[in-house]
C-alpha cells in the first residue's frame, strides 16, 4: 500500500525519508545528552553512594527478572 502510494506520489516518499532521517538525528542527540547528564550525575556520586546506586539497581534487577 505505501509502496502504491508513494509510486503515485513520489514527492511524498522523499518527504517521509527526510522526516525519519530527522526522528533518527533527533533521537540520537537525545541519547546522547541522556548519556552525558547520567556520566555527570554519577561523577557527582561519592564512593558510599556509588556502592548504594549499584546495591539498589542489582536488586531492582532481579526483581524485575521475577516478572518476566
């Protein structure tokens, strides 16, 4: 059906390969700035609360793991 309507409309098919290419960059810079504010905030962590984050997201894990 897409393939139909974009033969029809050829315009319409470069117009939505620019419109994912631009979700893809966009998406990629928001995983990247999710990346840096996560490195910062860890950095920002002492020793005693680095182990405590680690404790807490192993524990999360294993339950969450039960759901499954």
């Amino acid at each position: 059906m897409m393939a139909l309507f974009f033969t029809a409309f050829p315009s319409e098919a470069d117009n939505y390969i620019k419109e994912v290419e631009e979700y893809e960059r966009t998406e990629e810079e928001r995983k990247n700035e999710h990346y840096k504010e996560m490195k910062k905030y860890v950095y920002s962590l002492s020793k005693e609360e680095l182990r405590q984050e680690l404790i807490n997201y192993i524990i999360e894990s294993e339950e969450n793991q039960h759901y499954w």
